[in-house]
C-alpha cells in the first residue's frame, strides 16, 4: 500500500469502534490525519493520544452531523487544517433498530438517514469541490454495512441509509472520475466494538453468529482500518465506484444456519 506516508485524510466518527480503528492504522502508515467526534470526547482523547503515539501530525474537530447546516464550516475547517485533504473517510453514523409501527412517522428515520447518507453526500460533495478547485485528485472511502445488501427485521432505517450510500458511492464515482478524484465503500459484516463487544462475546451469542461464517470468527477494527488504507492507497489507483464486503464470508453464504 504505497503513497499513504503524509497523506490528509479526513476520518468521521473517530472516537471509537471502527473509525478509530482506521485512525490507529493510518496513522501508522504515515497519514496525517483529521479526526472528527461528536459527543464522545474521551473517546477522541484516546484516539488522538493512540496516534501520535506513530508520530504523526493529528487534530480533532467536533461536529453534530444531525445538524446539517453546520457541515459547510465543518469541512472547510478540517480543510485548512492542512491546507487541503487528499482523502475523506465517511464513518460516522447511527445504528438504529426499529420498526415501521414503532416509528410511524418516520422521525427516527429522517434522523438516521441525515446522520448516514445526507451528511456523507454533502461532505463528499464539499470535498470533490475543493479538489477539483485546487485541481489535485482525492479519495473517498464510505463505510457502508452487509446491511447494503442484505438486511433483517427492525433495521429498515439503518439498511436504507447503507443501501443510499452504495448507490451514492457509485454514481459519485462516475461523475468525479473524470477529475481524479475515485470514491468506493467498505461493507463490514459483524465487528465488535466498544457498545456491542459485550454482547457478541458471550459464548452463546458468538457461537450463534460465528457459526454463520466461513472464516468463523468476528472481524476486527484493524481489520477496517487496513481495508481503509488499501482503498486509499495508490494500489487501487484504478479502483473506483466499488463497494469492498469485508464479512467473513457471511454474506456469500446468504446468513443460512450450518448444515
């Protein structure tokens, strides 16, 4: 994974979970990074103090993504930091589960699709502009889910939110190509992290979702952050509008149960 070493690259939703699994791995790779949060600033601490440890230039910035109108200030602010980004990492987002009838009229549906698909597109929209006013090419890397693909009951907020964002990463990648500026997406399958690790590792329920894929394991946050660094690498230079399923295997097998 070549050309990575002083990159800037923008990476939301770096408090915890996968996005500060992506911080830790680019920063070891030499990028020099801008890190966003939201409400979770010891979180965006112990980012922030994880990567220096790499000796790399990073800074945080704090942004609510449910406010829309603040995301123009956002970027231009991480913008300058550096004086311009050459990749932006779209990882914040909301996992929401619930039904239709317990959400009839769609308000945490239009919170979870401002917070994963509307603030993705505008900050996309914001960075291909600015590249292509500094005419220099970019990289986008979406974080988008399996529930892009494949879904289940009480996630229809959350899985259309992923299912935009694929549609988004390819139709942006058509129309920036032609600047240079290449956008793809990450679909993990099952990761564990800080508010679920609890959970999927109980024995019970690991044996339950493990079972289903043919690596039979979890995947890991450095495993994220290393797709991360090869979509924004210069090994997939000729590598756009794709949507990389990092899963285990679980979504090849269709979620049966092991016969």
């Amino acid at each position: 994974m070549q050309g990575l070493k002083d990159k800037r690259i923008l990476i939301t939703g770096a408090s915890s979970g996968i996005g500060a699994g992506m911080a830790k791995v680019l920063a070891r790779k030499g990028c020099r990074l801008v890190l966003h949060y939201n409400r979770n600033q010891s979180g965006i601490e112990q980012t922030l103090k994880k990567v220096k440890e790499f000796g790399v230039q990073a800074e945080i910035i704090r942004c609510d993504f449910k406010q829309l109108n603040e995301l123009e200030n956002f970027f231009n602010q991480a913008w300058s930091i550096y004086d311009g980004l050459d990749g932006l990492v779209n990882n914040a987002g909301i996992v929401t589960k619930s039904t239709a009838l317990n959400d009839a009229l769609g308000e945490q549906f239009a919170e979870t699709l401002a917070v994963n698909l509307q603030a993705p597109y505008q900050l996309s929209t914001a960075f291909a502009n600015a590249c292509i006013q500094a005419k220099q090419p970019g990289a986008i890397v979406n974080n988008s889910s399996i529930h892009g693909q494949a879904t289940c009951e009480w996630f229809s907020a959350y899985a259309a939110s992923k299912m935009g964002l694929d549609a988004i990463t390819k139709v942006q990648a058509v129309e920036w190509g032609q600047f240079g500026i290449r956008v793809n997406g990450l679909a993990p399958g099952v990761v564990p992290v800080e508010r679920t690790q609890h959970i999927l590792n109980e024995p019970s329920m690991e044996a339950k979702w493990c079972e289903r894929m043919p690596a039979g394991r979890y995947g890991t946050t450095e495993e994220m952050g290393e797709a991360t660094a090869y979509l924004l690498s210069d090994a997939t230079q000729w590598m756009t509008g794709s949507v990389l399923t990092i899963d285990g295997g679980l979504i090849a097998r269709g979620n049966y149960p092991v016969r």
